[in-house]
C-alpha cells in the first residue's frame, strides 16, 4: 500500500478488523496486529511460524497511551522522556484492565512496549487507535525486514497488506531494557548502555534473569542461509568476504567504518547473501563499541549453528 492518507486509512480499517497488516518503523517493519484481539495475534505467530513463547512487543503512538497498559515509574517516564519516539522499548508490569490479549505477553505478567518515531507508524497508529502487537515482520528464524519488499520476500500471501515506507533508518531492532530497579538490557540496540547512563546516572546491567524471556537471545536467531564466520579479515577458499572500514571485502557493511552506517546496512546485506546464493561468508571484525555491540550481537546469532534454536 502506498503511504499516502488512502494507503492509511484502509491500514488502519484492516488492523482494527483483525487483520495482519506490515509497516515501517525506523528500526525494521513490524508485522502489526490489534493487540486486543487475540486471534489476531495469533495470526502472527501463525505467519511467522513462530514459538508461541515469543512475547511480542506493543506499538503506541506516545507515552501518555504507553501508561494505559503497564506501570508507570519515575525511571520509565525519564526514559520515555530522552528516548521515545525512537528505537527503545521498554518492558513494564501489566497494568489492571490493560485489556492485552495474553498471547501477546506469551502469559508473562510483563509488557513490552514501545513509541517508535517513523512518521509513517506514528500515522498509522494514530489512525488505528488500537495498541498494535508487531513483531520484526520476517518468518521466524529469519533476517529482520527493512524494505517492503523484503517483508514481501518472507511473508507474501500471508499477510493483508504492507505499507511500503522506503528503507527503514535505523536498519536494528529497538534497544529492549526491563525497567527495574535494577534496569536491565534484554536487547542491544540504537539506544546503547552509555546512552541509558546518561540520563539516569548509573549504567543497566546485562540481563540476568535466567533462561530468560527475551527469545531475542536464542542463540541462532537472526540466520542468513550462508554459513557466517566472524573477525575475518580475508577469504579462505570460495568464502565472500563482508568488509568493514579497511577491510574492503566483496560487499562491505561500511567501507569508511561508520557503525551507524553499518547498522543500517546489516540487514539488507545479509538478506543479498541469501538473494545471491551465498553459502559461506567472512565478516570482518567490528569494533565492541556503542552501536558495534548491537552488531556484534546480531552477526554471533546469524552465525550460531543453525540447530541451536
Ligand atoms: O525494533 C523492534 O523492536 C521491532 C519493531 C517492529 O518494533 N520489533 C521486534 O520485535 O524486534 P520482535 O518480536 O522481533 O522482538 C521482540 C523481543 C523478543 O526477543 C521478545 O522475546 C522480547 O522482545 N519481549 C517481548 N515481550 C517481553 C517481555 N515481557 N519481557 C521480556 N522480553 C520481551
Ligand atoms: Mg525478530
């Protein structure tokens, strides 16, 4: 559908009618559905092909419609404050009534949501007027969309509609912190640990919840067909090469070694991997910094042996 008033009102229609509808949001296209209905839902754990113990994130349009659903506190509104809209979510206690189908939070008695600021998932939000359940809108298992035609790639024929917004900006899914005390990081991300710091004066800490709920940490859950291995400066054998900054590689993520550039490229890459038959691939070795933390996350599970989910 094309992004204009006509392209989102029937989006709109179609989510509150229970629909599975695709859109963009600045870190990847979601696959969107009324989270208040729960067959809905379960139409996109049905689509994707996903482990129904994946608990999905909620999409609102601002924060004041955030704190209808979960528990609001000092350090959720002071984050919510710096970070939304933007790629952040936030996981919080459900609040009484929030009237969340259950499948949604996969029974957790917690809620991920998040405010995401592409102008075009804030229009449809706005317009739905329903909180929307939107997981990465790719089969399970697989790379995270960032173009329409991606989302097209994976779930054509399955879903009602994608609205097709362009490249997604950001290109890695939403920083996820558990809203402590203590302040966890379930998921790295755009917003990283230093930024977090700043705002609330001590650093979160890594997750420590055991045999987490975050199946974001599955080991192999971002996968390319290729076989990836990592910090590689050359090619052995009839490997492509994935360069970085010096290491210029047979496609690279950022040849000037720009992390945000990377980020944005990463998917889309991996994707051409698959698109152009690749089976084993080097990646060059990305500096554990900022933004390269979150890619170096996602490069070790597209990389993981595939049997480990
Ligand atoms: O950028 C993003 O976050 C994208 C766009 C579409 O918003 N969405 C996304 O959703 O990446 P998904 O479903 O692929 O990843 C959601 C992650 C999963 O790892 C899930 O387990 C975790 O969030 N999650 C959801 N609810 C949770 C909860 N209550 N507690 C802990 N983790 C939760
Ligand atoms: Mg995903």
């Amino acid at each position: 559908m094309h992004p204009d008033a006509a392209g989102l009102s029937a989006a709109a229609e179609l989510l509150r009618s229970g629909a599975l509808v695709a859109f963009p949001t600045e870190t990847v296209y979601g696959l969107g559905a009324d989270a208040t209905q729960g067959a809905a839902v379960a139409g996109i754990y049905a689509a994707k092909g996903r482990p129904s113990f994946n608990p999905l994130i909620v999409h609102v349009p601002d924060a004041a419609s955030a704190r209808r659903y979960v528990t609001w506190c000092d350090t959720a509104e002071a984050l919510a404050k710096a970070f939304w809209p933007g790629p952040m979510t936030l996981v919080l206690p459900l609040k009484e009534g929030h009237g969340i189908d259950p499948l949604v939070t996969a029974g957790l008695e917690t809620l991920a949501i998040r405010v995401p600021a592409a102008p075009l998932a804030q229009a449809l939000l706005r317009e739905a007027d329903v909180p929307v359940a939107a997981p990465s809108a790719n089969p399970s298992g697989r790379i995270s969309p960032t173009t329409a035609a991606h989302v097209l790639a994976g779930l054509d024929g399955r879903i009602a509609a994608v609205l097709d917004g362009g490249p997604c900006e950001v290109g890695l899914e939403s920083s996820i912190f558990a809203v402590g005390p203590p302040v966890q990081v379930l998921r790295a991300g755009h917003v990283t640990v230093e930024d977090v710091e700043h705002v609330l004066g001590e650093k979160p800490m890594p997750s420590v919840s055991p045999g987490i709920t975050a199946p974001g940490q599955l080991a192999s859950h971002y996968a390319p067909k290729a076989q990836l291995r990592l910090n590689a400066t050359w090619a052995k054998d009839k490997e492509t090469l994935i360069g970085f900054g010096n290491v210029e590689g047979d496609m690279t993520l950022s040849a000037s070694g720009d992390l945000v550039e990377a980020a944005a490229t990463l998917f889309a890459l991996l994707h051409q991997l698959d698109a152009r038959g690749v089976t084993r691939a080097a990646v060059a070795p990305i500096p554990d910094e900022g933004l390269g933390i979150a890619i170096n996350d996602r490069l070790r599970r597209a990389a993981a042996p595939r049997d480990a989910v």
